[in-house]
C-alpha cells in the first residue's frame, strides 16, 4: 500500500461515501504511529478507528493499487449462544482466530442507509502480516488448519478476496495514483 499521510488520507475520505459521522470521529494519527515507511509495502488493509477502536475508515488495496475506503463497525470476542468463546476463520486472509482474537466486521455499503454486510474477521484486523506469518496467530493457524501454503499465495488469495468483497459491497475503487 502506497504510504497514507493526513492529507491523502483526507482525500480519500473526500472522494468516498462513507457516512459523515464516521469521518468526523476517526483518528488518523493512532492508527498509523507505529507503521514505519516498509510496513506500508506489506500492507492490504489498515483499519483506521474512532477513540474507542470499534468504528472507523477500513482502507483495503487490491493487486492493482486502488484503494477502497469503507466505514466499518467491529465487535470482538465472538461467542456461542452459551457464552463460550467461539473460534472462526477470517473471511478476509482465512487465520483461524481464537474466540478471544475473533470478530465479526460490518462494512457499511456506500450511500446513504443502504444496508451494510457483515464478516467474520480477526479481531486486530491485521491480515496482512498474519498471511505474511509474521504473528503468533499465524503460526498457530497454519498448524491448526494444517495449511500448506507459501506466503505469496496467501497474499495473493487476501487480495482476491478484498477484491471479491468490495465487489460484493459496490465499492468504487480510487486509484491512489490518481490522488
């Protein structure tokens, strides 16, 4: 992904349809402190939220270096209707997550109140360096799904699902070139 600064990141807040609330309450700086300029080349999607971290600007980049901002909603944890922790499989890079390190993601569509869609999703959002394997979560996934897979056709598989999933949402793409 090409480095987000504030003002590419406004742009794109300019150029989407997300809801205005969300954009009034993201907090740009939280969410990209700790990346350093080689992070951005290993990164298909950030998750940047509001204070709590339960809302905000989903940023996903397909093979083709569009970027589709989307307003989500997050909740954590996901649990059995017996209160048990329930474990999933991300439906963006498919890490399967603890119940602790699950949740369920809901884009909102673009527009206004037209609906939104819901995905299973690890919790931290931070699909790209579990498919590169560079999280505990990763390594505890591939011997639990007993997945053999090299890294590269795991990144590809993320972006042809954030590809699929956009697709699905009616997402326009905005060419960061073009910003």
């Amino acid at each position: 992904m090409r480095i987000i600064t504030p003002e590419l990141f406004q742009k794109l807040l300019d150029a989407s349809a997300i809801r205005s609330r969300i954009k009034r309450e993201v907090r740009f700086a939280t969410a990209v402190a700790a990346m350093q300029d080689d992070d951005w080349t290993t990164t298909e999607l950030i998750a940047i939220g509001d204070r709590s971290g339960n809302k905000g600007v989903l940023i996903l980049e397909d093979d083709e270096a569009n970027l589709y901002p989307a307003g989500y909603e997050i909740s954590r944890g996901m649990t059995s209707s017996s209160g048990k922790a329930q474990p999933i499989i991300c439906d963006f890079c498919r890490t399967w997550q603890t119940g602790s390190r699950s949740g369920s993601v809901t884009i909102h569509k673009p527009g206004r109140d037209t609906g939104s869609i819901s995905f299973l999703c690890c919790a931290d959002l931070q699909c790209s360096r579990h498919v590169r394997n560079l999280t505990e979560a990763s390594k505890t996934s591939r011997a639990q799904m007993r997945e053999d897979m090299d890294n590269e056709h795991r990144i590809a598989r993320l972006q042809r699902r954030i590809k699929e999933i956009t697709t699905v949402l009616g997402i326009e793409p905005i060419n960061s070139r073009d910003l």
